[in-house]
C-alpha cells in the first residue's frame, strides 16, 4: 500500500524574484522549506541553499523562519546557485548528523567553457569533509530514497522524451578525458498527499520535467498529479521544445504549476497561455498549503 501525508506546506525562501514592494531579496537561485506532515510525524526539509547565504538568512529571518527547523537538507544538483552555502546552512541549524540527500556524482568536477572556463558545481567551502564537519552526514545515492513515509526523492530520473537536455552546454573530465556532462545527478522531491496526489519540487528540471513528472507517477502508480513547483530550466530553449515541453505538461494535466528561476519568461507566457489560473510565477515568499 502507498504512504500519503496528510499535508504538505511549501514555502520558498530564495528565488530570482521577490513581491512587488516586499522586504525580502532576490539572488539567481532557489531554496524551498518543505514540510510534510502525517499524524503526529513531521519532516522539515530544505531543498536546495541558493548561492547566498546571506540572502537566504534574511529570506528565513523575514519570513519568520530559522534553520534550527530543518530536519533534513536536499540537493537537488550539483550547480553553485542550488548548493554555495550547504555548509552554512548546517551551521546555523545547531544540530549534528544532519542527513544530506543528493546523487552519488554530486561531487564530481562540473564546468562550461562558454563564455569561458569556470567551475561551476560544488564549491570547496562545501567538500564531503567541511559538510560533515559542519553537521552533516551524506546519504548520496542514484536510487529512490524515502525522507518518510509519503515524501521521496527520485534520485536518478531516466531520460526517455526525444525532445528533453540539459539546457545547457556542461562539461566533466573523466579518466584525464574531457567528456559531456548530462547532469545526471538532477533529482526531486515527490509528496504524495492524501486526497490530493503528487506534488513534484525540482531545482532546474535538468533531466525534463515531463520525464521528472512522468517518473514520479511511475513511483506511486495510480496517484495523480496534483502540482508542480521549481525551476523548468526552458530559459535558453527553442520556441519547438518549449512547446513540446508545455503540451506534455498539458496531458499530464497537473491542477496546478508554479515555476520559475530558470524557466523563462517566454516558457512562462506559454504555460500561462495553456493553463490559465492554474499557473503562476515563482517569487520568494510564496508560499503553498496542499
């Protein structure tokens, strides 16, 4: 039998956008506290740091917040504006033996070369060893992983849709040999929530979103899908994936999206055009009662 939360509260405490005439920052990034809750059981977890800390510390100070809540963090990849302060963050929560949730490659060497040569994955602040010695301990692995009953990660998503990369041009060395770098370490969150269905958090949507949305489905059979929330990382796509990406989604039939950082304002045009209200933007301080 599948596990159900009884509910699930999203709130997002960085992203590139803030409200209108509001006291919270913006920074290329995006961090979600999500909490899922069943009877008498919680599970607080942060998925992804933004790259600032210092934002992000204000973020969570604003919004009446504070890292001693978090339970658990999650990674959902390796790039800088999703991981630049895991150390930190374990740091101010107070707490040892903090399970840190990512993909077995989290570490490996990551860059580009356009518009010129820079690393762009994990930084050294945040090693394997200043992690731990921060408080946390690493759970990595390219599997499924239950943070409890209901609330999974999907570790390594299969990229099966013809139309789906990336989003951008990644590179790693292996073996002394520069090779293409497909992001493979792209993970989500899923909450399957009762009376309601899934709710998918993704950082960028590196693998796809539809191959994310469609995996998800694939790990609680029969569950519908009830909303989307992250980055879609559609802001460099062309006007065919865009579309091919928006009509997927559209036969998925989500009652609900909301996306942005990478996503872009002509994919968010699209999916407003094709959803209507059941669409809206990302910003900091949103938050979602599900």
């Amino acid at each position: 039998m599948l596990k159900s939360l009884d509910s699930l509260n999203i709130t997002v405490i960085a992203e590139d956008t803030v409200p209108y005439e509001s006291p919270l920052w913006g920074q290329h990034g995006i961090s979600f506290l999500v909490e899922g809750i069943s009877g008498e059981s919680s599970q607080c977890v942060m998925v992804d740091v933004a790259q600032n800390f210092t934002a992000l510390e204000h973020n969570m100070t604003v919004l009446g917040l504070d890292f001693s809540m978090l339970d658990t963090l999650m990674i959902t990849h390796c790039h800088y504006d999703h991981s630049k302060g895991i150390s930190l963050v374990l740091e101010a929560t107070g707490k040892e033996d903090v399970p840190v949730v990512a993909h077995s490659d989290l570490f490996r060497l990551h860059f580009v070369t356009d518009p010129f040569l820079m690393h762009v994955g994990i930084m050294g602040s945040d090693s394997r060893q200043r992690i731990e010695d921060a408080g946390g301990t690493l759970f990595l692995t390219s599997e499924p992983l239950d943070l409890m009953p209901g609330l999974r990660s999907t570790g390594e998503v299969p990229r099966i849709t013809a139309f789906e990369d990336p989003g951008i041009a990644l590179k790693t060395i292996d073996d002394g040999k520069i090779r293409n770098d497909l992001v493979m370490d792209d993970i989500s969150l899923v909450a399957n929530v009762r009376d309601k269905g899934l709710v998918i958090i993704t950082g960028c949507s590196h693998a796809g979103i539809v191959n994310i949305a469609r995996y998800a489905m694939e790990l609680f059979p029969g569950v519908p899908l009830e909303g989307i929330i992250g980055g879609l990382h559609l802001v460099e796509a062309s006007d065919e994936k865009i579309g091919k990406t928006v009509k997927a989604l559209v036969d998925l039939n989500p009652k609900w999206i909301s996306a942005g950082h990478c996503t872009g304002f002509r994919a968010q045009v699209k999916l407003l055009e094709a959803f209507g209200d059941r669409f809206e933007p990302l910003s900091s301080g949103k938050t979602f009662r599900i």
